[in-house]
C-alpha cells in the first residue's frame, strides 16, 4: 500500500501529460480546420474570419486571419491557444495551421 501511495503522483502526471498531449492533437486538428474553411469562404469573396471561427470548437481561444487576396490565391491563417492541463508548465503554447485556396474566377 505504501509503494501504491508513493507511485500515484507519478501516475497521475503520467495520465495527465497523455491527456495534455491529446489536447494539443485537438488543437492542432480545429486549427487546420479553421485554416480551410476561411481561406474557402474567403477565396470566394466571403468574411473568412467568421467562418473560420465557425468551423472551430468555441471554448479554443483562437485567431483567425482570411484576408481578402489580390491574385490567383488566398491563405488564411489560424492561431489557436493549446489550454494546458500540467500544472507548472509555462503558459504560451500555440498551434499555427495555414491554407491556401485559389480564388473565384468570375467570368
């Protein structure tokens, strides 16, 4: 029982760097997914940032840039705040996803 109760804490942060770890996957997944539904929507002349928030779960904090492009593309870029589970790690992790869509050609 006493090796049981010294080995728990190490157990505990175990699980929760593996759900830490989860967490930062996720983040990583609704930033792409931002990134692509922005620069669709603003590709085609739309508000890029809206839907790039859209397609995104609403308690990531999240940044999202669709500015409109001059030329044959449009890159839209999201940065999304990984919430941290660990306690006692610094604070400031951040995924970045970026993707490019070619523009609406309007004959």
């Amino acid at each position: 029982m006493l090796e049981f109760a010294g080995f728990l804490p190490i157990l505990l942060l175990v699980g929760l760097a593996t759900i830490q770890l989860g967490l930062v996957g996720y983040a990583a997944n609704q930033a792409g997914s931002g990134a692509r539904a922005a620069a669709r929507v603003a590709s085609q002349g739309g508000a890029g940032e809206a839907a790039g928030a859209a397609a995104m779960s609403d308690w990531l904090d999240a940044n999202v840039s669709a500015p409109m492009g001059g030329g044959d593309t449009t890159t839209a870029t999201v940065i999304v705040q990984v919430p941290l589970l660990i306690p006692f790690v610094d604070e400031g992790w951040t995924v970045r996803k970026s993707a490019t869509m070619p523009n609406d050609e309007d004959d």
